[in-house]
C-alpha cells in the first residue's frame, strides 16, 4: 500500500523533475577499475514479495495521461530498441513498445528470445541485426532502452556501437555489479550451468559471471562513450536486485522513481521521464 500511495502521489512531479535535470555536456570523472560496471557479485537481504505490487502499476499506467501522450514530449521518428531482462521476453515489454510507437518514435523489439543465454551471444548474432535493422530504417542512431539484465547489455551494446547509439536508458539494471536476492541468484547460476553444457568450448569458463573476460564484460568495464546520452532509472524498493548498484553515480543521470523491480517497465512515472529523456538525447544529435 505504501508503494501505491507513493505512486499516485509523486506522478505529477516526475515530469518536472526530468526536465530540471538536463546535464550539461561536461561528464564526470571516470571511476577507478574498482568502482566501475560490474565489479562486484553477491546476495542482498531485500524483501522480494513487494514484487507482488507490480500490477497496481500497470493499473495506474493505463489511468495516467502520460500513457495517451498527454503532458509529455513526442518523439522524432527515432528508433528506439528495448530489451527484455533476466528470464524474459520481449512479450512482457509490449506495453512500453506500443507506447513509444505511439509518441513518435520507431519501435523496436529486441528480438534475442528468452532472455537466458550467454549476453555476448545475444549480441554477436541477435542485438546486433536488430540495431543493424533500426539504423537501416531510420537512417540515424538509435536509442537504446533495457529493463535489468536488460539494461546491462544495452549499455555493452551502446559502448560497442557508440557511433550507431543517441542514447541509453537502464531501468533497475545493477550496472555496478550483480548483487541480487539470493533466489535470483539461484536462477542465475541455473542459467549458467545450461549456457556452459549447451555451448560448451564456444564461451568462455568464466561465462556469466562478472570474471569472464568477453565483449560484453569487457566493454562494461570502459566508461559509456561522451557520445551516447545515459539515464538510470531506480527504485530503492526494489526487491529483485540492490538499488544501489543500479545509479552511475552521476546525479545528474539518475533517477530515483517509487515501484517494485518488475513493475518499472509499466510505471508511469518511468513513462514521463524516458519521454524527457528521449526527446533530450534526440535534440543533442
């Protein structure tokens, strides 16, 4: 109920606050090796039966304005990617896929499947055709916009393609290290022991985990290119994954939203602020 309250009562002001926090061009320091993506695994004590709120979001999206493009900034005819996370597909992210449709922008759906496969693999031989296909199509960079895991690999993607990438969103994405409840963890080392007995010698040992020293880890590890506009999209009651590990640390960039891990990707007030962010990226190209 708290979460509900917190909800309705912050919408309004959510529009506001991502036009207040424009950046300027100046980026911040790059962090230490140490404190950059990715560096840290583990278990958090978070409550993860907050999860179970998630539909009270979707009930509030489709009573709020914003989801009929009402009070927020349409788009240019962009293409803009989103990608499903852990265990997903890119059927649960339908909602935010008509929308942005809806508000201007050229929509697209990952197209990686189930989300439970080595990340450099989706990206080698999926990702990267759909990010081919959006760039064909539109004839300019794309935005980039992934929920969890999801996240996490847009921004190995955006570091990858930095010249075919506006922007990229991250919604309740550890970009700082996997430090998760312990039964996703659980599910997480699953995932890993079927990735390594499918593939076998095609990945490497150390494959999904933060040691191994692919693509997709190792560009993790740079800084996000100047070029490519970042926004981090958090809730600290997140019952998934640590919030902390979900800010770039750069206050200008992120954005801290009431709802639970799973309900971001139908939370209007994570609508306002990807329509703010969208529209800034594409009026800095």
């Amino acid at each position: 109920m708290r979460l509900l309250l917190a909800q309705s009562a912050c919408m309004p002001q959510v529009n506001s606050l991502a036009k207040k926090k424009t950046p300027s061009r100046r980026r911040p320091p790059i962090p230490p090796p140490e404190d950059r993506i990715y560096e840290h695994e583990g278990k958090a004590d978070i409550p993860i039966w907050k999860e179970a709120l998630f539909g009270a979001e979707l009930l509030l999206l489709h009573a709020s304005p914003v989801f009929y493009g009402l009070g927020i900034p349409h788009g240019d005819h962009s293409g803009v990617i989103v990608i499903p996370g852990f265990l997903g597909t890119d059927l649960y992210l339908s909602h935010l896929h008509s929308w942005l449709g809806r508000i201007g922008y050229r929509s697209y759906l990952s197209g990686i499947g189930l989300n439970a496969e080595c990340p450099n693999l989706l990206i080698q031989y999926r990702l990267a055709a759909t990010l081919r296909k959006a760039i064909a199509e539109t004839g300019r960079k794309v935005h980039l916009i992934g929920h969890s895991l999801g996240g996490i690999i847009a921004r190995s993607l955006a570091t990858q393609h930095a010249g075919s990438v506006a922007s990229v969103i991250t919604l309740a994405s550890p970009i700082r290290g996997t430090v998760m409840h312990p039964s996703i963890v659980h599910a997480a080392n699953s995932v890993r022991s079927q990735i390594l007995d499918q593939h076998g010698h095609g990945v490497l040992p150390d494959c999904y985990t933060p040691r191994c020293t692919c693509n997709f880890l190792s560009s993790l590890r740079c800084a996000v290119p100047a070029s490519v506009h970042e926004t981090a999209i958090y809730t600290r009651d997140d019952g998934v994954v640590d919030w902390h590990y979900c800010r770039t640390g750069d206050p200008d960039i992120d954005f801290e939203v009431p709802g639970t891990h799973v309900g971001l990707v139908f939370n209007p007030s994570v609508y306002a602020i990807v329509a703010e962010r969208l529209a800034y990226a594409s009026s800095e190209e």
